[in-house]
C-alpha cells in the first residue's frame, strides 16, 4: 500500500518540479538574454530522469529489501531468544511473528508476543525510513539540479540518449525472460536430479510420483520415469495434429487460392474467432462433451472408451489448433509470388495442378514451420489436457485408454501446497525443462525454416 | 476421345480440391457451432435460480441495541438457520419425525441462515413485521426445477429422495418455489454452495490482474519494437533479441508459470495467489506477442516520412515520437488489445502460480489473494456438484462474448484509423 501512496507522491511531486524548472529555465532567459540551447521542457525532462527516476528505483529497490532484511533480522532475534531451535522451527516462529502482526492470529505465548511487538515497530520505522529516503532523494536531486541548469548545455540529446538507452535495455529483457527461463528450470530441475538420477528420469519406464506416507511404504520413493508421460503427450499431439492438419491446410488452400473475396472476409475472422477462444473453454467442451460423446459411441459399437480417453483431448485440441494452422498457412501460401501462378497457367495448368504441383511445394518451407510451430502448441497445451486426460501414466499408445501428459503432470505436481524441497514438486521442474527444450527446439526449427522462405522469395 | 478423359480427369481433380477446401471448412464452423452452442444449452439456465418465500418475523429487541442498530455480538448469536427452518416448515405442518424434519431441511439453501442475516443488518425497519424474503433452495431443488436432476437412477443412488422430490412438486404447484434472476451469480465471489457462488471475485481478480500486465507490457513492448526498429544497427546482439523474441512468443504459456513460481515467489518472496504476480507473469507472456504487432506496425508506415522528417532537422527521436508512433498507433492498440485478450483467457500460467484457491472474498488490492475469471471456470467445472457445471457454462458465455467484442473493437479500430499508403 505504502508502494503506490509513495508513487503517487514521487509523481505529484516530480510534476510541481517539472513546472518549476521550466520557470526557472524561462526566466534565466529573460534575464541573461541569451537562447537556450534547447527547449525548457527538455531540460525538465532531463529534470526527471535525474530525480524521479533515481528515486524511483530506490524505491523499488527499498520495497523488495526490506521484507527479506526484516525476515533475515527476525530469524535471528529468533534464533538468539531460542538458541536450541532448529531452521524449521525458526521458520515457523517467523511465519507466526509475521501473523500476529498482520492480526491474522493471536498468541499466548509472551516471548513470541514480545517479538511480534518489535517486528511491528521495526517494520513500521522501515517503512517510515524508506518513505523519508524516497521523497528526500527525490527533492534533493531535483533541488540540485535546477540549482545548477546551464542553458549552453543541449538537454534534448542527453534526454533522447536516455531514452534510447532506456530502449535498449526494454529490447534485452527479451532476452533476460529467457535467460530468466532457462535459469530458473535448471536450477530446479538440477536439484531434482541431484535426488534422483538423470538416466533414470530420461529412460524411465514407470511414473509414479508418490510420497511415501510411510517410511517403510513399498515404492516409497516414488519413480520419476519420463517415457509413459512423453509417450502421452504425442499420442495426444499426433491426434490432434490428425484433426488439425488435413482440416486447416485444405481450409487455408481454399481461402488463398479459390474464394472470392467476400468470402474470405467473411470466413477468415469467424475463424479467428475459433482461435481467440480461451483453451478453458475447449478443456470444459472436452470433459464435458466430447469426452462422454467418444465414450458412448464406443459403448454403441461395443468398444471401451475410457472416459478420459486420449482421443476426446486430442480431436478437442485439434479443433483449437486448426485456425492456428490454417492462418499460417494461408500466410504462407499467398507469400508465394503471383508469378510463378502465372507462369503455370500460361503453360495451360489448370488451378488445381497449379496449386498441388507449383504453389505447395514452393510453400513448403513455410508449411513445415507452420506445422512445426503447431506441434510446439499441442505439445505444451495444458487446459485441454488438465481437465480431459487423465493423471495414471500408462505406456500405451492406444487412443481410447486414458494417457496422461507433461503439461498434466506438471499441473498436479504443482497446485496445491508446494514444498519447494520436495522431490515431487522438483520432479515438476525437470518435467518443465525437457517440455522448455523440446518446444525451443521445435521453434527454433520452425522459425529458421520460415525464414529461409521468405529470404527466398524477398 | 483419350484426350477428352483426360481432361475431365483433370478437371475432376479440381473440383475435388475444391471440394476438400469447403468440406474442411464447414467442418471448421461445424467445430464452432458445436462448441457454442453446446455451451450455451448448458449455461443459459444458470441465469435463473430456484429462490424460495419464507414469511420471517424477527423480534428487534433481541438484535437491536439502544441505538437502533444491529448489534453484532447479538447478531452472532442469535440462531438464523433455525429461524428459517421452522419458518420453512410452517408449509409443511404434517411433517414430524426428525428424520423428515432433516430431509424437508435440505431443500433450502444452508447459507440462507446467513443471506436473511445479511438482509435484517442492512433493513433495520424490517424488524417486528412479517417480511416476505425470498431465499435460495438448495442446488439440488434448482437443478430439478430446471429438469436436470436425473430421476431414472435408483433412490439411494440419488441426491434427492422420492419424498423431497414429491415436496418439491407440491411447492411448485402452490407457488412456493420459483425460479428467478439469479442476483447472486453476479453480485458474490465464490462459495461452497453452487447456490450462493458468483463471478464477481473473479471477475474483479481478472480485471486486476489484467491491469498489471497492461502497465508492464505496453510500454516495455512499444520501447523494445522503437528500438529494434529505429535503433538498432544490424549486429549479433540485434539478431539474438529477435531470434528470442520469437521464440518466447512460441514458448508454452506453463512454462511462464513456472518462471513465475520459481522466480517471484520462490526468489523474491512475494506472497502466492495474488493479481500482481499474476499480472507479472502474464506480462511476461504477453510482450512477445505485443512486440512482434507493434513492429509490423511500424514497418508499415513508409520510410519517407521518416526521411522527411529528418531531412526537416528532426533527431531521430523526434521523428519517431511526432512522426511514425502516432502513424503506427493503431496497429500497436490493436496488437496490445488482442495481445491482452489472449492473457486473459490464459490460465495455466496462473496455477502454477496459486491462483486457483478457494477464495470467498472479492479481492480488494493487487495483494490480496484473488482468482481469474478462467481459473474459475477451470474450478467450477471440476467440481463435483451439477449445479456448478451450468455456473461455469455460463461463466464461459461471458468471457467469450467478452473477448469476441474485444476483438471486434480491435478489428474496427485497425479498419477505421489504418492508412493504406
């Protein structure tokens, strides 16, 4: 709360300076008679950059510390009042310290009382601290610098290579996201295999991540085998991409190469509405209508469905992918130059051969993107999956038997109360890192080969 | 004459292409239809619920204190669900053993003790006369009302038991039981009871969860693509931002959920299942998207006004701020408004990050623990009572309808305010 009073505040206050050093610009010309070197409102920009934004970082900087100060201060005021607690319990004291003072509980207890009092005062005079040294880091500055404007300097360049600069770390937190990415799965999936071994996690035949209630509970160690899960996934994949494929592409030749244009007004956004609906909804269309549907049109023709069959998520999560395909696709098609249509008519082709003998295979590099970049979809889908397949992995790659995916695995080893030393949840990570690199490598592919295309016909 | 086959041979083929491509794509709109229509069969009942009229007289002097006001210490005491119980058994004077007493005590909501307290602390004129108060029944009774409680199976299979059922149509017939506007559905957060659940919480946990991840990805988005396109030398670090980009736009959505699980709330402790992590993280899957929209649209604008714009004197700063990013504006509105329809209709990221709670509250601020309209639906359709299911039908009519004018307004925008150069 204190953050976005404080930010309001900084900016109140950083508009009054805006317009005070625009004054004091304007007046320092009309007594020195003497131009500017740039306009007044550049050097109250420069104004801000050199006030607001310094305090603003501190503050950003104060609110993410000071928790973490507190915490590291408290554990071990904790630890000294009780020299005999362990690392758990220090936690659990903190965590109760931390109720109190938020009013969520109450304790007898009076060390734990007396503690909680301080972290109330304590925490009260950090937030009184970094409030002072916000707002006093941003008038000092802004003071400082309206002290010393010096009209001969050209303000506009210093603002504009600021701001550029500025861009220019917005650009890299591309790559930092990945970074960001890459680091964070590691880490985990490091710790996981650091408990279990990698081998056996990559071939594995059998998963089964339980927890052992017991110490001496047969498979107490539960089993981290990725192969049952991985085999999951692409017998769903490859059943929607059975659906998706033929549908999408035969839609995006007719929409590129025969309909009027009319038609392909009116078609191309109804489709598109296929594809901005959320993959929630195609999960409860999946559970609650096609999953039954499948299972009694096998019970018709005396075959047994399960009812979270691999086949109702797939087919759903083939109809979801279908605008995905058919749009790229239809890109990709009309990319391919007028000319070489042309040329095939010229030499008596009919559309059709035109199409199927010049048009597609001039296209295929960007068909195979398209179908690439699809495949990275179905495979990383999660709603579809979560609320249709099934949890039990089974190695089987029979449609109609329930199979269970990355993505579902990595949903129930999640939600819920997550220890983060805990072999399960760290198994969630190493699940996520082989669905990171197995997607990356797709679209990586994916990307370098519509490239190649569009480089060929530029 | 071989010549003539072949040509029809030829010909065939290319109706039959042509063929494939409308099959295919009357499949598609089949597919479409399906989907909608079948959820809107589901939902549009959830509309209306089954609300019950109870005559209640509560003394005020046993709630009131001195200044006419309800005293919550009072308030707390004072046995609510035994009011409407026997207030709700006045119609059924021959019912007497407890066990029927229990049964017949079904069909009534077990949250209306609670809504006719609500109602006397905000009516404090309504004490000391009979009241008419329409309360809720029971899921099961709204469920039978509206012809979907399965009656073929046997009784003990059943929810409802052959008596309940026949005091079910004796109300209907006197008119003690009707289905009305369902209040509740959009003035509650979510509940236990299917009765008394709402989108509100959720809805209000989306909308600042959205807020969040507009305040974070627009400016970084339309900074990264001005610089990219106006900035950039051609260089390896140039191509390698690019080459990211894209790929992050590829990336699957639970992947950014585990980033934020492992990133927000296991590094930097910020606490689980709130709407600014969950803007975070949904920022983070947005900007690639909202990225690589505002860069085409800048590259349509044509070169010469930049050109112009510079020859005139400008630094390339001003050329790009008072020439090209106004030109270019509503292609980077319509890449940002379809960019965040996507975010939220995203769910996956958010329950990794704990956003799938059971949280009865509306959310009052970006830290407080709140849900999403998706996540929502995700829950109530998992849940195992029917009641729920046209909750969450309907909860879908919403945000789709929601995010199909969304859409629309992004579409009109581009078509209205697009220049063709």
């Amino acid at each position: 709360m204190t953050f976005l009073i404080l930010t309001f505040s900084l900016i109140a206050f950083s508009s009054v300076s805006y317009l005070v050093c625009r004054n004091r610009v304007l007046y320092k010309i009309k007594v020195t008679k003497t131009a500017s070197k740039s306009l007044p409102k550049h050097y109250s920009q420069n104004l801000l950059i050199w006030s607001f934004v310094p305090a603003f970082i501190l503050l950003l900087l104060l609110t993410i510390g000071t928790p973490r100060l507190l915490d590291g201060l408290y554990s071990e005021r904790i630890a000294e009042a009780h020299p005999h607690f362990s690392l758990a319990e220090i936690q659990l004291n903190l965590s109760k310290v931390k109720n109190i003072v938020a009013g969520a509980v109450s304790s007898d207890e009076d060390s734990v009382n007396i503690i909680a009092g301080e972290f109330a005062s304590s925490s009260q005079n950090f937030e009184i601290l970094k409030s002072l040294s916000t707002i006093l880091l941003c008038m000092l500055c802004s003071i400082i610098f309206i002290k010393n404007i010096d009209l001969s300097k050209n303000a506009r360049e210093s603002v504009e290579n600021f701001l550029q600069g500025a861009f220019l770390v917005a650009a890299i937190f591309a790559i930092l996201t990945t970074v960001a990415i890459i680091v964070s799965l590691s880490v985990e999936a490091i710790r996981f295999f650091s408990l279990y071994n990698f081998f056996d996690f990559i071939f594995g035949l059998h998963w089964a991540p339980n927890i052992a209630i017991r110490e001496d509970q047969v498979a107490a160690q539960g089993s981290f085998g990725m192969i049952p899960v991985l085999l999951g996934t692409i017998v769903v994949a490859t059943i929607a991409m059975f659906v998706a494929l033929p549908i999408g592409l035969f839609s995006a030749i007719y929409l590129a190469e025969f309909a009027s244009k009319p038609v392909r007004d009116i078609i191309k956004p109804i489709l598109e509405i296929l594809a901005g609906i959320p993959t929630v909804v195609y999960g409860y269309f999946a559970a609650l209508t096609a999953a039954p549907f499948f299972r009694d049109l096998g019970a018709g023709l005396g075959i047994s469905v399960s009812s979270e069959s691999a086949i109702a998520a797939g087919s759903v999560m083939g109809i979801m992918i279908i605008p995905f395909i058919s749009s790229l696709s239809d890109d990709v098609i009309r990319s391919v130059p007028q000319s070489l249509r042309d040329g095939s008519y010229g030499l008596g082709a009919t559309q059709a051969e035109t199409i199927t003998k010049v048009v597609l295979p001039a296209a295929l590099p960007g068909l195979v993107g398209a179908f690439l970049l699809a495949v990275s979809r179905a495979i990383g889908e999660t709603m579809i999956v979560v609320m249709a397949a099934g949890l039990s992995a089974k190695l089987t790659v029979n449609p109609l038997e329930t199979v269970t995916t990355v993505t579902v695995q990595i949903v129930s080893l999640l939600t819920g109360d997550t220890e983060f030393d805990d072999i399960k949840t760290l198994s969630a990570f190493g699940l996520g890192l082989a669905l990171f690199t197995f997607t990356l490598l797709l679209n990586v592919l994916a990307l370098t080969i519509s490239r190649r295309l569009a480089e060929r016909y530029d | 004459m071989n010549k003539d086959k072949r040509l029809k041979k030829r010909h065939a083929r290319e109706k039959r292409l042509k063929f494939y491509g409308i099959t295919s794509i009357c499949i598609a709109l089949m597919m479409l239809f399906t989907l909608l229509s079948s959820i809107t069969l589901n939902g549009y009942t959830a509309m209306q619920q089954a609300y019950i009229p109870l005559k209640i007289i509560v003394p005020g002097e046993k709630l009131l204190n001195s200044d006419g006001e309800v005293d919550a210490q009072k308030a707390l005491l004072f046995n609510w669900d035994s009011k409407v119980k026997k207030a709700f058994r006045t119609n059924f004077p021959e019912v007497k053993s407890r066990s029927d007493k229990k049964e017949l005590n079904r069909l009534i909501s077990s949250n209306s003790g609670y809504d006719v307290k609500q109602f006397f602390i905000k009516n404090v004129d309504a004490f000391d006369n009979e009241r008419v108060i329409w309360i809720t029944a029971s899921d099961d009774v709204d469920q039978y009302l509206k012809g979907r409680f399965n009656t073929n199976i046997s009784e003990e299979d059943r929810r409802l038991t052959n008596k309940q059922l026949n005091w079910i149509d004796r109300m209907r017939s006197e008119g003690l039981v009707k289905l009305k506007f369902n209040k509740n559905f959009f003035t509650s957060a979510d509940s236990r009871e299917p009765e008394s659940s709402g989108i509100l919480g959720a809805v209000v946990g989306s909308a600042l969860t959205m807020f969040v991840t507009v305040l974070l990805s627009l400016p970084l988005a339309v900074m990264a693509s001005i610089y990219l396109e106006y900035f950039a030398k051609p260089s390896r670090l140039t191509d390698f931002i690019e080459v990211n980009i894209n790929n992050l736009a590829a990336v699957p959505s639970i992947v950014f959920g585990l980033l934020g699980l492992s990133l927000f709330l296991s590094f930097f402790g910020l606490p689980r299942s709130v709407p600014l992590v969950g803007g975070m993280v949904l920022a983070l899957m947005t900007i690639p998207t909202v990225i690589i929209a505002t860069r085409a649209s800048i590259r349509a604008v044509p070169p010469s006004i930049k050109d112009a714009a510079l020859g005139l004197g400008a630094s390339k700063m001003q050329a790009a701020f008072h020439h090209v990013v106004p030109l270019a504006m509503p292609g980077i509105l319509t890449g940002t408004i379809i960019g965040i329809a996507q975010a939220l209709g995203e769910s996956a990221p958010l329950l990794m990050i704990g956003m799938v709670a059971f949280i009865i509250d509306v959310p009052s601020s970006f830290t407080s623990p709140a849900t999403a309209l998706p996540v929502q639906i995700f829950m109530w359709a998992d849940s195992a009572e029917r009641a729920f299911y046209e909750r969450s039908s309907l909860a879908i009519m919403f945000l789709v309808v929601f995010l199909i004018m969304v859409n629309l307004v992004a579409v009109i925008l581009r078509r209205k305010f697009e220049k063709k150069w």
